[in-house]
C-alpha cells in the first residue's frame, strides 16, 4: 500500500545537503585537537589518510546506495552479500554511529548559545535545538531536505567565508613551530581528529529510498559533496593553523572563535557572526543525522530486528516513531553530556559501518557481477580505500586507548557485543529483509 512506502522526495541537492550537512559540523569544533600530539607534517599525513579512506569510500557507497536503494543503507548492502544476520551488524553500527554522533553536535551547539546568551545554560539550549529538528522532520522529508539544504550552505560559504578573512592575516612561520611529528603515536592521535572532517557521510545514503531518481542523483550528490568537504578540511586545517599557535587552539573545542577573537576582538561584530555561521553548521549536521538514524530505525524494524512500532510511517511517509525514539535517546545522551565517549563509540561504529560496506562492494562484485549498477565505482578506486579504512579503525582504538581510554573502548565493544547476543536470541528466526524489492524502488 502507498502509505506503507516512504515517500520519494529527495533530489541531487537534497542528498548533497543530507551527506555535508551530516559532516558540516565538524570544521566549527573540536577537529583542533588533531595537533595535539604531532606537528603540521602529522596534521597533513592524519588528512591525507582519512581522506584517501573517505574519497573511495563516497565512490564505493554511491555504487551500493545505486544498486540497492534502501532507507537500510549498510545494512541491505551486507545483507545482500553477506546474508541478514551481517547486515544487521552493519546496520547497528551506523545505528551507533550516528546516535552518539547527535549529541555531540548539541552539546557544541549549546555551548555556542552559552556564549551568545549567557543567561541560557548550555545544556537547555542543547536540548531545545535538538527539539527544533526533531519538529521540523515530523513534518516530512520535505521539510527536513529544505531546511537542510539552507543550512547546509549556510555552513559551507562559512567556511569558505572563514578563509576569506583568515587567509590573508595567516602567519605561515607558526607551522614550523608546533613541535615534534610523534612518530606513528603522534599521527595515530590525530587521526580520528581528521576523519572529523567526514564522519557520518554515508547518512545521505540513508535517503536513497526517498530519492526521486536514485541512479542519478545519488552519485551527483555523493561525489560534488566529498569534495566539497575535502576543500572545506583542508582550509579550515591552514587557515585555523596558520592565525594563532598551536598551544592558543588547544584550549578549548572551538578553534574558529579563537581566531576571529584574535583578529576582531571577542564580542566584535564579526565574531558574533561566526558563532551564528557555526551555530548553523552545527544545525546542518544534526538536521542530517536525525534523517539518517530514523531511517536506519526504520529499516531495522522493518526487517524484524526492532520492535515493529518502529517501522510504522505516518500520514506524510515520515518514519514518526523511529524518528521519536531516536530523538529522545539522543537527547539523553546530550543530558549525559561525555563527548569523549561520544567521540570513542561514534568513530567504532563508523570504522565497522565502513568496513561491512567494503567487504559487501568486493563480494558482490564477485558473486554478482550481473547486478543491475546504474553507477560503478572504479575498481582501483574502492580498492584504495580499505588499507586506509583499516588503519582509521586502529587508530580510533589505538587513540582512546592511548589516552587512557580503555573503558569507553570496552563499552563500545560492549555494544556490538550486546547486538550479536540480541540478535541471536531475538531476530535470528523471524522472516525479514533489508532490501527493497524492485517494485518497491
């Protein structure tokens, strides 16, 4: 029946805003902490590496979210090769991805509202604007795609404005002053600092369903928005790095106040502008998880794996319950208020995501050769990108344990531990699928 179906709405532009706006966020807080214990040659080798996963990767993805056109996203890929217990490995790790991602983003906004409005504790400004989303994305895809392509390039020309002024004070010399490489530690550390710059992409895959022409729009969104965030890195990375010394930018999680605050004085006109500009980016990146984990809800239950209530689509197609509940666990998670753990468990959950993605692409492509692909990622493209998909999965372990971490590193564990057990006991032997059938698509 037709209002069993997510509705198809979502064009080029809508999936480019859901898969930058998802990441936007990223360039206003706390990639800074990249430098932390490596110089601007680690800094450059840490981008490098994330982006050499994270270019193939967009390709790689565009491919499968073509093919396979579901609100499932990883989790109908992998099914597709891997059978439905694998895919819902993977989709519970998107799942965690992006529900310790949301909170993040609301803690960082809050604090911006803090700074704006001292009056407004930071955790109730936190809560609020992840209410206003919530509220906008009852109100459709539509609604949630419009405002989403607003605010998203919103975010985008902030960066580039960003550079604009920052560019020309840039004192090159500091590059050459912020210490040792750190060897592989160093490097390692930084890391996941880097893969900020990208985390949680994929969530415009998350739409392929809702896509008015997933063949073609899907690729076009996917490909302008990786490079459209590979630009913006990089730019925030010189720009922020080249306008005060390292240890200024290690003091806090908000790089870009600090250098609008040494150039224009801290309350100046200009520098309220940018708290607005990131308040902005960082609604961007919310707006587009919320989209991404309800759908991924949504998809669970419909193959049996959650509670069926969630898999139930209200009058305008939206996923209301999936989109609720997702919604208040996030905003407990934002009440928690850990970002370290946050950081720890979402950066897991999307080195596995991405890893489930990978291994579906090759096994696929050797098992099913004649499947229907309206796009094709190179090969030696996709292939690119795994050895650097593994050492970003290290290095996120490798950093929390290195910062004496090792527990938010077991409970992360715990989790997909706790998903393998439930599944077993729960999903195993109830009949479900990730996939759309064709007359579905």
């Amino acid at each position: 029946m037709e209002d069993n179906k997510l509705k198809k709405a979502l064009t080029a532009a809508g999936i480019w805003a859901v898969a930058v706006g998802a990441v936007i966020s990223g360039s206003y807080y706390g990639w800074n902490y990249i430098a932390s214990e490596t110089n601007f040659t680690g800094c450059l080798i840490a981008m490098a590496i994330a982006t050499l996963f994270y270019i193939p990767f967009a390709f790689m993805f565009a491919e499968l979210a073509t093919a396979i056109p579901s609100s499932a996203g990883p989790a109908a890929y992998t099914e597709k090769a891997f059978g439905r217990g694998a895919g819902f490995f993977a989709g519970f790790s998107y799942l965690v991805e992006s529900l310790f991602c949301t909170p993040g983003i609301c803690i960082a906004i809050g604090a911006y509202v803090h700074t704006l409005i001292p009056a407004c504790p930071a955790v109730v400004a936190s809560v609020v604007a992840y209410l206003i989303f919530l509220a906008i994305n009852m109100r459709g895809i539509e609604a949630g795609q419009t405002v989403g392509l607003i605010v998203t390039i919103i975010g985008v020309v902030g960066v580039v404005f960003y550079a604009a002024i920052g560019l020309p004070h840039s004192d090159f010399t500091l590059l050459g002053q912020m210490g040792e490489l750190g060897g592989v530690k160093g490097i390692f550390i930084a890391l996941p600092y880097a893969v900020w710059f990208y985390l949680a992409f994929e969530a415009g895959g998350m739409g392929a369903e809702e896509c008015k022409n997933p063949s073609k729009d899907i690729p076009k969104g996917f490909i302008v928005g990786i490079f459209t965030l590979l630009v913006g890195g990089f730019l925030m990375l010189i720009t922020t790095y080249t306008n005060l010394p390292k240890a200024q930018l290690l003091e806090n999680d908000a790089p870009i106040a600090n250098v609008v605050n040494a150039l224009f004085g801290e309350g100046s006109p200009m520098s309220l502008i940018f708290i607005i500009i990131a308040m902005i980016g960082l609604a961007a990146s919310l707006n587009g998880i919320i989209i991404g984990q309800s759908r991924q809800t949504y998809a669970l239950a419909r193959c049996k794996c959650l509670p069926g209530f969630l898999g139930k689509l209200d009058k305008n197609g939206t996923p209301i319950n999936a989109l609720l509940v997702t919604s208040v666990i996030g905003i407990v998670l934002t009440l928690l208020g850990s970002v370290a753990v946050i950081v720890v468990i979402a950066g897991i959950g999307s080195a596995f995501m991405a890893l489930c993605c990978f291994a579906s692409w090759i096994k696929l492509a050797k098992d099913q050769p004649d499947m229907p692909r309206p796009y094709k990622c190179p090969k030696w493209l996709g292939y690119l990108g795994i050895p650097f998909c593994v050492i970003v999965a290290a290095a996120s372990i490798y950093s929390a344990v290195a910062g004496q971490s090792l527990l938010l590193v077991c409970i992360a564990f715990g989790f997909f531990v706790f998903a393998i057990v439930y599944y077993a006991l729960a999903c195993k032997n109830k009949n479900g699928t990730f996939l759309v059938e064709p007359e579905d698509q």
